[in-house]
C-alpha cells in the first residue's frame, strides 16, 4: 500500500521540475534555432553580397578564403579524432572573436578602398570564425532532445531563406557588418549550451583509437554519405559557375518554398522525411536546374533564372539535410558531434569551391560561347545522374544512420579491499577463459595478448602502451580478432567471454 501511494504521489511531486525541464528544452531549442538561422543568413550574405564584391576586385580572394576555412575545419577533425586534449574551448572562442572583430574593420575598409591585400585578410579572419562558430552551432543542435530537432530545423532554415532576397541586395560593407552581428548572436546563443559538451570531448580518447575497438560508432571520413556530401556540393558549384557572363538574370526569391512545404507536412502528420527523401529531393532540384541552364536566356528572357530559382531550392534543402543529418549521427553517438559537423561544413565549402573551379576551366576551355554551355551543362548533369543512379541505388542513409552505435566503454573495476587470494583466483580465473577462448577460435600469441587486454575492457590506447605498439598495429590484431570471433564491438567480445565462463561452470 506504501508503495501504491508513494507511486500516486510521485508523478505531482515531479510535475514542477517536469516544467522546468520542459520549459528549458524550449528555450534551448530557441536559442538553437537562432543560431542556425544566423549561420546560414550569413552564409547567404556572404554568396549573395560579399563574394560577388570580392571578385569584382579580386577574384582569388574567394579562393583563398574557403581553402582556408576548409583547412581550419579540417584541422578540428584531427583534433576530434587524434589529439582532443588540444581542444581548447575557451581559446579558440577568444581567436574566433577576435576574428569577428578584425573582419569587421578589415573587410569594411578593404571594400570601401577596394584593397585586395585587406579584403584577403579580413576574408581569412571571417572563414576563420565562420568554421568555429558554425561548428558550435551544429554542436548545440545535436544536444537538442531529438523529438525538437526537426522543428528547429525546418524552422532555422525557413527563416535564413525567407530573409535571403535581403541578404542578396545588401552593399558589401553592410553584409560585412551583418555577419559580423549574426556572428556574436549565434555565439551569445551558443555558449551556454556547447560548454559540457566541448569539455567531454577534450577529455575524451582520442576517435582514432575508440573507433578501433567499436567500429560500429564511427562512420570513416571516406564512407559513401561523406563522399556523396562532396559530390552534391561540387555539382552546386558547377551550376552556379557554368553560366558565367551568360547568367545576368537573377533567381526567384522562392528556395524557401520547399522548407515551408517540409514544415507543413510535418506538422500535419509529425512524420519527417528521412535523409533519402531529402537526397532524392535535392538531386531532382539540382538536376533540373542542370538541364535548364541553356534554356534559361530564351525561356525567361532575362527576366528571372529558372535554372538559378531550383538550384537555390535544392541548396536550401541541402542545408537543412546538413543539420538534420548531424543531428541524426551525433544523437547516435554524441562524441562524433564535433568532428560530424566539422567534416560536413569542409565537404560542403570544398566541394562548391572545387564545382566553380571546375566550371570555369571547363568554360574557359571550350571557348564561353552558348554552344560550350549547353554541352557542358549537360554533361555535368549525366555525371551527376549516373552518380545518382548508379552508385546510389542500392544505398540507404537512414539505415546507415540508423546503424550506428554508441560506442561500448567496458569499465574496469577498482580494486577492492577484500581476501588477497581470492582476488588472484578470479584474476587466475579470467586469464583462463580469455585462453579458452583464444584457444578455441585459433588466435595467434600476440591476439591472444591483444584479446586479453580487450576483455578486460582496456582501450586501445592502453593496450599500444603495455604492449609497446603502434596504433596501426593495435587496429590491426584488433581487426583480426574480431573476424575471428564473429563480434563488431567490444563488448559483444566481453559477452563471448563471459558466456564462456558461464558454459565451463555449468
């Protein structure tokens, strides 16, 4: 009966702290929601304003600032997966500040004495902070319950692209000064929710060595989403730069139909669609804005670009795949958070920059005549559908997602105060099994001695270290261990020695 009441009460004594946790998650979920949507305003500024400013006065300036910004981000990618104790939180929020700071002055006086030498620093200085403070945001968002995201997503994305025929018109030094306000909102917004989760991963092992023993948690930076990010990011580069002095009309300020009809049917149904519903809807996009590019002078008259209205369209769904599919991995294993959304921004701003290099040599190449653009545009697009078609037949990014595990840290039990001799009967005890089991499945001495240390749930940092190894080495007996033994992680390896112990007693 005491129990009985005790159950009754429980729910009305947790009912306050039930609102407050509620009310909180709505709060995050704002600021969150805030801070994307500052992220890819600026972003939009900066392709709509500022970079057609650049290469009115040097055009390698934009050049130089994405390789630079995707050289940072993947600078944090290695960090992430090789040395995290280098994460340092609050000295890269102050570098990335001060970068802010210096965009600001450096890029406003760089248009207005159009001085290529300025416009070149303050662009470094702002990919500098752009790399940091994207991935903060992208890192808030994957702290987010994930019942929230979808909404913070649709709605973040809505609200960038509603405002983006504002951001197209601004003058270059009044896009300078925007981003540099969207820049400190998204950080205001930011800080109090990455702080925990930044210290977690600087004092994490290192990615490289726990991916070695759970395999399953990590997707390797060359897996078939990552390179179809590249792919779809370089054929948007492509559609953007074929056109060249052929492209004088503008697009229709309508990307964020698609967002808004994603957000509708999602309210009415509470069903999103997966990540191959958006992949497909963004290649229908891109590839219709391929084969519409020649068409665009004679169809719109210079009116409007058809061509440019669905490539904007297919972008702005791109970019919410992007944070939904951060979200999606990093709430499957919350350290790969980070380096994830790190490893997509590089992919994304790689990709355009090699698409519209690529383009241009293609065009340069064949003469930039009208006849060039149309054989040009239309063999981008069978590249880019055969891509779709072939490679990605048989693939499914929901179930890749899906799949993924967080990673299965075995802890080792301290030692306890207790009789000596029976501490070393079941030491001696455990040492036998994981022979038995060495034995059994034909291991070699040194994976015998690889096995052992894994069994007791040892980290392969650890073992490289009692066994004097190197990684590459550790990963590889690990690797055959686990072939050996049938098992994907480290734990499924604990449980088959356990169950041998178990069957020995029995």
């Amino acid at each position: 009966m005491g129990d009985e009441v005790h159950q009754g009460e429980e729910p009305q004594a947790r009912a306050p702290q039930a609102g407050k946790d509620a009310g909180a998650g709505t709060a995050a979920s704002v600021r969150v929601a805030v801070a994307i949507a500052c992220a890819l305003f600026s972003f939009l500024a900066t392709n709509g304003s500022i970079y057609p400013g650049l290469v009115a006065i040097d055009p390698w300036v934009r050049e130089w600032a994405t390789l630079f910004g995707v050289v940072v981000l993947m600078a944090l990618v290695a960090v992430a997966r090789y040395c995290p104790c280098c994460l340092r939180p609050r000295l890269f929020n102050g570098v990335a500040l001060g970068a802010v700071g210096g965009y600001l002055v450096l890029g406003s006086l760089g248009f207005r004495w159009a001085s290529p030498g300025l416009l070149l620093a303050g662009s470094l200085l702002d990919s500098l902070a752009e790399a940091w403070l994207f991935v903060l945001a992208y890192v808030a968002f994957a702290q987010l319950e994930a019942a929230r995201r979808p909404v913070v997503a649709m709605g973040a994305c809505l609200g960038a692209y509603l405002l983006q025929p504002w951001a197209s018109v601004l003058a270059p030094t009044a896009a300078v000064a925007a981003n540099a306000v969207c820049f400190a909102v998204l950080f205001i917004c930011v800080r109090p929710l990455v702080a925990r989760p930044l210290r977690e991963a600087q004092r994490s092992e290192p990615q490289a060595e726990m991916a070695v023993a759970n395999p399953q948690s990590f997707l390797p930076a060359n897996h078939l989403l990552f390179v179809t990010i590249f792919v779809f990011s370089v054929a948007q580069g492509l559609v953007i730069a074929l056109p060249g002095p052929f492209n004088d009309a503008p697009a229709l300020p309508v990307a964020f139909i698609p967002l808004a009809v994603i957000l509708v049917v999602y309210l009415a149904r509470r069903r999103m669609p997966n990540a191959d519903g958006l992949f497909a809807l963004c290649a229908l996009l891109i590839i219709a804005g391929m084969f519409l590019q020649p068409s665009d002078r004679l169809v719109s008259g210079g009116v409007a670009s058809a061509s440019n209205t669905l490539i904007d369209a297919g972008a702005s769904c791109f970019n919410l795949l992007l944070v939904l599919l951060v979200g999606s991995i990093a709430g499957r294993n919350r350290v790969t958070a980070l380096p994830t959304a790190a490893l997509m921004l590089a992919l994304y701003w790689s990709g355009v920059g090699a698409g519209a290099v690529l383009g241009n040599s293609a065009m340069a190449l064949l003469g930039w005549t009208e006849e060039a653009l149309v054989w040009a545009s239309f063999a981008s697009a069978m590249v880019f559908v055969t891509f779709c078609f072939l490679v990605l037949k048989n693939v499914s990014f929901a179930e890749v997602i899906g799949a993924i595990r967080a990673p299965e840290h075995a802890t080792v039990a301290a030692e306890p105060v207790g009789d000596a001799a029976f501490d070393e009967r079941e030491s001696a005890s455990a040492s036998a099994r994981c022979d038995a089991v060495a034995a059994a499945f034909g291991l070699t001495p040194r994976e015998t001695e690889v096995f052992a240390l894994l069994a007791q749930g040892r980290t392969v940092g650890v073992i490289r270290e009692k066994l004097v190894i190197s990684l590459n080495t550790a990963r590889f007996h690990t690797k055959n261990i686990y072939a050996k033994l049938g098992v994907h992680s480290q734990q499924e390896l604990i449980d088959v020695v356990e169950a041998s112990g178990s069957a020995s007693t029995s």
